[in-house]
C-alpha cells in the first residue's frame, strides 16, 4: 500500500515570506487609502497608487484570499473590515508597523540570521554599517516610518498600561524614549492633575508637538541622551520598550543614569513584555520579538529573574511586576533606587 505523504506545517511556515510581502506592497502603495471611498477596479486604484494595473489585479486577488479586500466582481474590489487597518488615518492603523517590520532593512537583517547565530552579531549592523539607531538618524524617511510604528503600537497597548497602575499618586510622571508623546499624552488625560516630561532624542521628538493635542501645556519636551543624562525631579520615570533594545551592559548603563536622577521616594516604571522560563503557544509574540531584538538591534526580551538581576546591579529595590496585560502581555515592572 502506497502511504501519501501529509502536507508538513513547516512549509506553511516556511512560505510566511509571500503574505507578509503582499500585505507590506498594500501598505506601501497606500491600497487602502485608494480603496476609502468604496469599491474600484485595478485599473483604478493603479492610476491613484502609480502602479502597474495588470500587476496590481494580480495583488488585489492575493489580498482577497487573505481577507484584506473583498473581490465583489472580476475586477473589482472593496476594503474588509480588518483591511481598513491599513489606511494611514484609521485610529487602529497598522500601515506603519507593517511598512517598517516587512521594510527592506528589516527583511535584510532577517535575512542573516544564519550568521547571527555563528557569530552572536546581530545582522541589522553587519547588513547596513550602522546601528539601527544611527540609521534612522541619517535617513529621515525611515525615521518617520519608525516613529509612527511605535506610536501604533504604543496606542494599542497604552489604555491597558494606564489602567493597571495608580499615576494619580505622582505629580509628574518622566516618558523616557517616549518618541512622540502617545504615551505620556495617555497617562495625562487619564489623570488630570498630573504634568509630564516627555524625553527623547531630537528625532524621535519630531511631531510631539502636535500629537499631545490637550496634554500639551502640561508637557515639558527635552531632548537628551538618556545614556549621559535624564531629567530629575520627577516622580516616576517611565520606559516604555527602550531596555529590549538593548544587550545587558547597555541597559545597565540606562538605569544608572535613571538612578542618579532619581530621587529616595521616586519610582522606576518599566513596561515590557517578559519572557517565560518555558515556551507555549500563548507567548510566541515574546520569544519573536526576543528574536527580532537578537537580529536588528543587539538586545533581547528578559525574564523576571534577569529583569531583577538587572536592577539590582544598577542600584533599585523593591521590585513589583503587574501582569501580563492585554492586548500584548506587557508588564509593568516597578522599582525604587536602594539604599
């Protein structure tokens, strides 16, 4: 009897790369934005997006089979429900995150994840030269592309992180790397009497301005290095998704320069994901976002016991994590400087 071979999952896996792809080109071209005002043809949304129409049918079909557009006629085509999340003026866009984690210098540094692991240098920097950081610095389109993906994700996961801690009990609450303000802005509408410092370097800074809307006059911007420096006087400092970035040493070096700012009753507010000590299926996000840090900028995602390894070493006490949170199993992982 002839055995017929099952279709492996690894290939389903393995061909992940073609709807990334086809999703990354939608948001590339702005598919989405074209498609606002209801259904059109290829020929149609190719002369709105600078596209070739055969070409882009070919696409449009693709993303039917995704559930990105709906195919209404042969040659027609409408946005999904889920699809207007690549339109750039949704308030739950996505067009940014995409446009940046499929973007060519990510999918490059992917790309030599064989040689991280011979090596342990993570591939952003051996592909292009340059920290990520540096990078964004000298091209400014990419930067702009990079802040807006933050502020997308920082938007989706703010309303849970305010929730779960009492700010209401600080005067002034710091945003360390807090780019364009969507956090701090977050944390001050939900507690009125309270005033931030919003603290970043100039580039991140770019449109904080305008993104803090009614928060603004009780926002202080300061630009900075938060390696030589950070703003003292505040009552609680917060980082959001800056110590992932960064190998152990560096991190270290980040929350020293926290402590000497701080003063005895102030508290550190880090919200991270954390990693588990044994994987399942539920925190797969944490372990490929530890491997996305391993590959495009040198840092990793930590477990509880290294995030308190961690902080004892730079000088804070009395550790406290609340979490995992929703929608993104981030915790708030509290401390106060020791001694």
């Amino acid at each position: 009897m002839t055995r017929t071979p099952s279709r492996s999952p690894l290939l389903d896996l393995a061909f992940g790369y073609m709807p990334a792809q086809l999703i990354h080109a939608a948001a590339e071209i702005g598919v989405a934005d074209a498609l606002s005002a209801g259904p059109r043809s290829s020929a149609e949304l190719a002369a709105d997006t600078g596209t070739h129409a055969p070409s882009l049918y070919r696409l449009l079909r693709g993303l039917a089979g995704f559930g990105v557009v709906e195919q209404k006629e042969r040659d027609l085509f409408a946005l999904t429900e889920e699809g207007r999340r690549l339109r750039a003026d949704d308030p739950d866009s996505v067009r940014s995150l995409i446009r940046l984690f499929c973007g060519p210098e990510v999918w490059r540094a992917w790309g030599g994840m064989t040689e991280t692991l011979r090596t342990g240098e993570y591939a952003w920097k051996r592909a292009t030269g340059t920290t990520p950081f540096e990078f964004f610095q000298r091209n400014s389109e990419l930067s702009e592309t990079f802040n807006a993906a933050m502020a997308e994700h920082t938007r989706a996961v703010a309303p849970d992180i305010v929730a779960a801690h009492d700010f209401a009990r600080y005067r002034t609450v710091a945003d360390l790397g807090g780019g364009d303000g969507t956090l701090i802005a977050e944390i001050l509408r939900a507690n009125p009497g309270l005033r931030g410092v919003l603290f970043d370097l100039p580039p991140g800074l770019a449109g904080a301005v305008g993104n803090l809307g009614d928060a603004a006059d009780r926002t202080e911007i300061v630009a900075g290095d938060f390696f030589e420096s950070v703003p003292e006087g505040a009552d609680a400092y917060v980082m959001k998704s800056v110590l992932h970035d960064w190998d152990d040493q560096k991190a270290a070096a980040i929350l020293r320069t926290c402590r000497v700012a701080m003063r005895p009753d102030a508290r550190l507010l880090i919200l991270e994901q954390v990693m588990p000590e044994f994987v399942t299926a539920e925190t797969q996000g944490v372990v490929r976002n530890d491997l996305n840090m391993l590959i495009s900028t040198g840092g990793r995602e930590r477990t509880e016991a290294e995030f308190r390894a961690l902080l004892d070493g730079a000088g804070f006490a009395d550790v406290a994590l609340t979490g995992p949170l929703p929608p993104a199993g981030y915790h708030v992982i509290e401390a106060r400087p020791a001694g």
